[in-house]
C-alpha cells in the first residue's frame, strides 16, 4: 500500500516524529537559552503570535460556509471533517498555550534562590518549554497549507454556487 494511501498513519507518524525532535532538540538547546533573556522573550512573542493566528485559523476552519450546499447528509459528513480539523488545532492550541506558560514559569524561578529551585531544576524548566515549543513549531509547519485547502474550499464552493444559480454544469 502507497504512504499517500495512508494519511492517519503519516499524521500519527508526523506528531511522533515533532515530538521526538522536540526531546532531543530541547535537550540540545537548553544551555543556550537557559538565562538568555533575548531568546525568552523572542519565544514568549513568537508563540503568542502563534496562539493568536492560530485563533484565526480555527475561526476561518469553523465557518459553517465551508460545509458544501446539498442535503443534510452532505452536510453531516462534513461537519465530522471540520470537527477533526478543529480538534487538531485545538490541540495546538493548547501547546501553544503550555509552552508560553511553562515559559512564564521559568521567568518566575529565573532568579529564584538556589535552596528553593536548583540549577538544575532552571535548566530542566527551559528544557521543558524547550521540548513544547520546538514540537508545536514542528507541528506548525502544517498550517499554510491547511489554510491554503480552506480558502481553495470556500473559492471552489463560491464557483460551484455561481455555475448553480446561472445553470451551468449539469443541473
């Protein structure tokens, strides 16, 4: 059978994979975002930004105007579609959310004293929102494309309207 064929198994494989890069890449990382006040606040605004696209994305995917006209049965298959498409993105959503408040926490400890939280314990908070923030990035790089198909929806289901009110097409 063809990978092409098989689009759960690629999405379960992909997550699977930005997970892992994200464990070894925040492991990697870590020291050098550890009390890099620069790279904090760089990724504190990025995924802020993040979360407010993404907000976007999920009310565009939502529209109940991208369900194509027809019966109800049409409709029903559909909305199981968007229902999983929004879903997905609300988990990513949540990420985004874990990695900006795991970051918020570690901005709180950063000049805790050292009997209260260690070193390491600093570290393994960076390498924390580190690991969320590099696999949601990874998990991201969907999204132009998801947006690209919805907007290709909508202008298809706009023509297909048009070619329906002017009797054109086979009706």
């Amino acid at each position: 059978m063809r990978l092409a064929s098989r689009p759960n198994e690629m999405r379960a494989l992909y997550i699977i994979l930005s997970f892992v890069g994200g464990l070894v890449f925040a492991n990697l990382a870590a020291p050098w975002v550890y009390n890099n006040e620069t790279a904090i606040n760089i990724l504190i605004t990025v995924y802020t930004v993040f979360a407010g696209f993404l907000v976007a994305i999920i009310a565009l995917v939502g529209d109940p105007a991208l369900i194509p006209k027809g019966s109800w049965r049409i409709a029903e298959h559909n909305r199981e579609n968007l229902n999983n498409r929004l879903i997905r993105y609300s988990y990513l959503f949540w990420l985004y959310l874990i990695t900006i408040a795991i970051i918020f926490v570690g901005v709180l400890f950063k000049d805790a004293p050292e009997s209260f939280i260690g070193a390491d314990g600093k570290q393994w908070i960076a390498r924390t929102y580190l690991f969320f923030g590099i696999s949601a990035f990874l998990l991201s790089l969907g999204l132009p494309k998801a947006l690209k198909d919805s907007q290709e929806a909508r202008i298809d289901q706009e023509i297909e309207n048009r070619r329906k009110n002017e009797s054109i097409g086979g009706e």
